[in-house]
C-alpha cells in the first residue's frame, strides 16, 4: 500500500516545470505560469475558484476530462478553468475499477465544494519547493 499523503501524490502529478502552483481543501489545484506577475498570489487563486470552480448545470463546468496519471495513483479532472485541476484518490471511490464517468463527477463534486468555499491549504512556488 501506498502511504503517500495527498500533497505528495498532487506534487507527483504536476510537471516540475510548473513550480508555481495553489492546493485547495478538497484536492483541487491552480497552476500559474508565472506566479511573480501576480501582485496577490491567494486573491487572484481564490478569484480563479470563485469564477471556474462552482458547477451548474448545462454550464461549461458541467463538462470534464479524466487524465490518467502514471506518476501516482489516482486521476485528475481538468474542466473548463485553465490550469485548475482535481485530484481524485482510488480510495475515495467506492468501485475498485471505477470507469471516466464516475472518477469525473466525483471530481467535479470536489471541484464545486473548493468553488463554493474556496480555502486554501498550500502555497507552491519556485521559491519553496
């Protein structure tokens, strides 16, 4: 079994290209491509959330894709935000082989709970890695 926290599975996600990137409560992240252009990193993140995190229905974050990872278990949502994405964890589902459809709104869900509440739990930048 694997025990690595979810930060640690998050990290192994994201190409280490991109340093500069914000996590929120419920495992969805923003990366930015160049965090020191931005005067308040946390505004312009909870910003961001604000704007593409809530779903609706029959809105453009209704829709999704499921990315597969090989670096770590798991998968991540990506939806219409650019750079935002949601970690989902094999043992947050109940099925052992859930299919795209499940993983995706469940991620969607996560995705929609940061939106509403958006609260950040970990700052990554270039500087702190």
């Amino acid at each position: 079994m694997n025990n690595l926290s979810i930060l640690e599975h998050i990290k192994l996600t994201i190409n280490p290209k991109f340093q500069d990137w914000i996590l929120f409560k419920n495992d969805t992240y923003i990366i930015f491509d160049d965090i020191t252009i931005v005067a308040n990193v946390q505004d312009e993140a909870i910003k961001l959330m604000k704007e593409f995190g809530p779903v609706f229905a029959g809105g453009s974050a209704g829709d999704f894709n499921v990315i597969h990872l090989n670096s770590t278990e798991g998968w991540l949502v990506s939806g219409h935000g650019y750079g935002m994405y949601t970690y989902v964890h094999p043992s947050e589902l109940d099925n052992e082989t859930p299919n795209d459809l499940e993983i995706g709104l469940y991620g969607r869900s996560k995705r929609n709970l940061d939106g509403e509440n958006p609260e950040i739990v970990h700052i990554n930048t270039s500087n702190n890695s």
